[in-house]
C-alpha cells in the first residue's frame, strides 16, 4: 500500500511499566471512509527489528459500490508484508502476480532494486461491499539484498503454523515461537506473530529476539502489571522473558527481530540505506523506467511533489 500522507504517530501517554521501552499511539486517517491507523515510523522510533513501517487497515465496512483502489505504485529496498483478518484485496504486480488475498493468508512481497504493484477491491466484492481489517507492514531489506531481484509469495491459511492451548491462538507468520516455525523466507532474523486470547489468558513473550514490540489490534492487555489498550504499540526492552495477560478478549501481534545493519531512510515507497539511492528511485518513476502491472496499466500514483 501507498504511503498516506497522515500524521505521524505519537509517544503515548500511558503508565509504562519495566519492561517497556516505549509506547507508541498510532495515529488514523480517513481515507474515504477507510481508516488507516500508523504506529510506525516514529520520530523517536524508526524500526522495530526490520519492522520500519506498521499499519492497521479498518476494520471498515465498504457500502455497495465502494472499496479500495491503490492504484500502481513502486517501492524499493523493502518488502511489503500483507495480512487481513477480514475481507479480500486483489493483489497485481510487475512480476505478473495476480491473486486476491484473503483472511489468514499472508502476501510477502519483496521490492529489491524495485517492483510496482496495485491493491483494489475486485468487481464482484465491490458489487455487494463488505468489510475490510488487516495489517499492511513494511520491512526493511539487509543492505547486502537492498538492490537484489524482487520476488513475491503467498502462503495460505494452511501454510502458517498455530499453536494453540490454554486460552491462546497463537499464528506464527514469520520466525519462530512455542516450538514451532514459519516456512516464510525473510532476508534477516524476524518475528512476526498474530495472536488471540480469551480473557484471562497468559503468555510468556520470550527474549530471543534482539528487538521485540506488541500491538494491541483489539482488546486490552495486561502487561507486567500495567494496561494498554487498542492502537498502543508496546516496544519492549530487550533481555527479558514477560509475561502478558488478556484483560479481555483480545487480538494482538507481536513482531520482532535482529536489529537492522544501520538507519533507513524512507521518503514515499521507497526505503534505502542510502539517500542518493532514493533520488534515483524519484527520478526513475517520474520517467517512467519502473516495469509496469499486467492488466492494470493504465493508471499510477504520480510521484508526490
């Protein structure tokens, strides 16, 4: 998805705790009655592991007739990371790739040295209009695979172990957590878990990770001793085995990893470890040397002045 040109998130408020290095409050956007909440990037936090960028789409509902159109766009030194809890998106890119993504799935697309791609609501959804909640989340590629060839994978539902027991779902997405592993390929060590707790429930969150945050989708969470709640970005202090609880029935999503080889800088789409590299990138779209999107080439977002 495109970069919105909302408001960055805040630092939040809320009591933290020990083991908390920071909170985050994401921040939302209306973009014709879709909301889009940002928790990253922050000014005082830029990435979390490999994590540079963390949206949370909806959850919306579409009347008949509507839907969303993010129309071609390019990215590079990035990989996009797509995955909804409800409604279907239909992904196309320059590679050819052309499949809807649905509830439970996951779509990893890597830009390398640069890739286009779209996201709209296909015809028939559009047709009788439905809900749409997902997270859209960007991870920065290692500098060594920044300007390596794209590629893009889906996994479905059934491509992605869970672990479940003692009021806990636990979906491993990418990495590894409670014994089980991920079979997505990722270019660097990467967390990325989704997970749903009756009331009451506990988890431990484990310290193998160098770097690890919580987002709150849904509900409220007691974590050593303090609440937060929906929209709230818990990063975590490093070194420690924590414990969290569902103060309520909740959703959350734990993402994490090794640290990454230096700053990042981003500027619309596009993500480098070099800035030259970037002006490259603006100069290169607005000629139009970037491959176009099979069966959706008329249209482009244009580069933003």
């Amino acid at each position: 998805m495109s970069f919105f040109p909302g408001p960055d998130p805040t630092a939040g408020d809320a009591k933290g705790c020990d083991a908390v290095d920071m909170v985050i409050v994401s921040r939302s956007v209306d973009l014709a009655g879709f909301s889009v909440r940002r928790a990253l990037p922050h000014a005082k936090r830029r990435m979390v592991g490999p994590f540079v960028f963390f949206d949370h789409m909806g959850p919306s509902e579409f009347k008949v007739g509507n839907g969303i159109d993010v129309r071609p766009h390019p990215h590079i030194g990035l990989a996009t990371v797509t995955f909804l809890y409800d409604g279907e998106i239909m992904h196309r890119d320059s590679l050819g790739t052309e499949l809807p993504i649905k509830p439970g799935e996951l779509n990893w697309m890597s830009a390398g040295r640069g890739i286009v791609h779209s996201e709209r609501t296909a015809p028939e959804h559009r047709a009788v209009g439905e809900k749409l909640h997902g997270l859209q989340l960007w991870v920065a590629l290692p500098a060594a695979d920044e300007e390596g060839e794209p590629w893009f994978a889906h996994h479905g539902d059934a491509d992605l172990p869970t672990v479940e027991g003692d009021g806990k779902r636990v979906r491993l997405v990418a990495g590894s957590l409670f014994g089980a592993r991920s079979p997505v390929k990722t270019s660097s060590d990467t967390l990325f878990a989704d997970v749903a707790l009756e009331q009451g429930a506990s988890m431990p969150i484990d310290a193998g990770y160098e770097e690890r945050a919580v987002y709150v989708v849904k509900g409220e969470i007691d974590l050593q001793g303090d609440r937060f709640g929906e929209g709230k970005l818990l990063v975590l202090k490093p070194g420690d085995v924590l414990k969290l609880t569902a103060v309520m029935p909740s959703q959350i999503v734990i993402v994490g990893g090794a640290a990454m080889d230096g700053p990042r800088h981003i500027w619309w789409n596009f993500v480098s470890s070099r800035k030259e590299r970037i002006e490259q990138a603006k100069a290169d779209w607005k000629l139009g040397r970037f491959d176009t999107v099979p069966n959706d080439a008329t249209e482009f977002i244009p580069l933003p002045e």
